[in-house]
C-alpha cells in the first residue's frame, strides 16, 4: 500500500493506494482539482464542506451524462449493425 499526496486548491490531502496506482490517482487528483477550481472560479469561495458538496454533484452528473451518451452511441451502432444484416439478406 502506498500514500500519495493530493493537492485540491492548494491543500494536501494523503490518500492511500494499492502499489503501482501512485501515478492514475495523482492524475485523477489533477482532474479534480481543476473541477474544483473551475467551481471556485464561477460561484467564489465557498465553504469546505459546500464545495465538497458542489464538486461531487458535478463529477457525478459528468459521469451520468457519459454513461448515457455512451448508451445511446451503443443504440445508434446495434441499428445500424441491424439495418446492414437486413441489407446482406
């Protein structure tokens, strides 16, 4: 197990890993750092607590709205996979 240190808006935070993850999490801390800065930026200084809260309400909808993108794209590919089998028969 490793221990990385994770700066979000100029504050460390250590976070534990399995060894050889050292670098994907600091990654995935470089892209919630800048979520959190661009929150910071649009609405100002907020509590830690409040913006905690607005940063994880903002990544989440970013992931929903992916997973239904990525639905959808998966709809349109199946129809047309469809369409060209009806075409070969």
């Amino acid at each position: 197990m490793s221990v990385v240190s994770i700066p979000i808006l100029n504050k460390n935070y250590a976070m534990g890993c399995e060894d050889g993850q050292e670098i994907r999490l600091v990654e995935i801390g470089k892209v919630v750092d800048s979520r959190a800065r661009d929150i910071q930026s649009k609405i100002g200084a907020l509590p830690e607590s409040s913006l905690l809260a607005t940063l994880c309400i903002v990544l989440a909808d970013e992931i929903m709205s992916r997973d239904k993108n990525d639905s959808v794209m998966l709809e349109e590919i199946l129809n047309r996979i469809l369409d060209i089998k009806k075409k070969m028969v």
